[in-house]
C-alpha cells in the first residue's frame, strides 16, 4: 500500500468518523457533508445514516427517491439497521410503494442477524395476523429470540 493510499484511508476513516459525530450531535448539515462521499462510494453505515437525513429532512430537504435508494443500498449490503429500516419503509408505503412482502423479506434478514427490532416487528406482525397469516406459535418463539 502506497503512502498516498494510506492518506486516503485516513482522511475517508476522520471523515466518517466526523460524520458519525456530527450525526449523532444533530448536526445533520455538517453530516451530510462529511457522509455524502462516503455513501456514493459505497460504505453501508454512510449510506444508511444519510438515508435517514434524506427521508426525514434532516439538514436537506426530503427526498424519499434518494431515501430508498441509499436504505436498499446499505441492505443490499447486509447492513442489519438499513434492512430494518426498509422493511419499514415496505410496511409503512413511506418512501417506497407498500409492499407488505417486501416488507417481511427485510425484517427477516435483519433478523437473521439478531436485530431485535426486527425479531419484535416479526413477532407482532404473526401476533396481529397482519402482512403475514396470523402464526402464535410463531410470534411466541420470535419474541424469545428478542428477549421477552
């Protein structure tokens, strides 16, 4: 590795580190700056905290093409929180067009990698008998596997 690549993974590791940051204290402007790069070149937890910003405004104005575009992207990458947060926006029609299928495909591959948000989600979906045929015995072991 080059010296120059070196540099180069240095100043994308204190750019994400400082979008991170940024994110995190609400500075949703500065964030976009520091993670916007980051996420077109492809880095999962970039695309899926910009995601967030452009779907709910924050330091942008919302746009749920781009929204979804960068939450399937960072799914597409197995990145747990993005396929969580796609099956919601399957579930909810927010962003992307309702697809109660869709919707279950992602919580379960979140879940599949022990997200608890999902196992819960999952569990009061077969618990409701809603998107999926009502299963108790199903629901039971889910949120067992959550915790509860």
């Amino acid at each position: 590795m080059s010296d120059q690549d070196s540099k180069q993974i240095d100043d994308e590791n204190m750019a994400f580190a400082s979008g991170v940051a940024a994110f995190e204290a609400r500075e949703f402007a500065q964030a976009l700056r520091f993670l916007t790069p980051l996420a077109e070149k492809g880095e999962a937890e970039a695309q899926h905290r910009c995601a967030i910003m452009w779907q709910n405004g924050l330091g942008i104005v919302a746009n749920a093409e781009k929204a979804a575009s960068l939450m399937h992207a960072a799914a597409e990458q197995g990145h747990a929180l993005a396929q969580h947060g796609l099956g919601f926006m399957y579930m909810e029609g927010e962003c992307v067009q309702q697809n109660g299928e869709e919707a279950v495909k992602w919580f379960k591959l979140a879940a599949e990698q022990g997200l608890v948000g999902s196992l819960t989600t999952l569990a009061m979906l077969y618990d409701e008998g809603k998107i999926v045929e009502k299963d108790p015995e199903e629901a039971r072991r889910l949120y067992k596997l959550a915790g509860f």
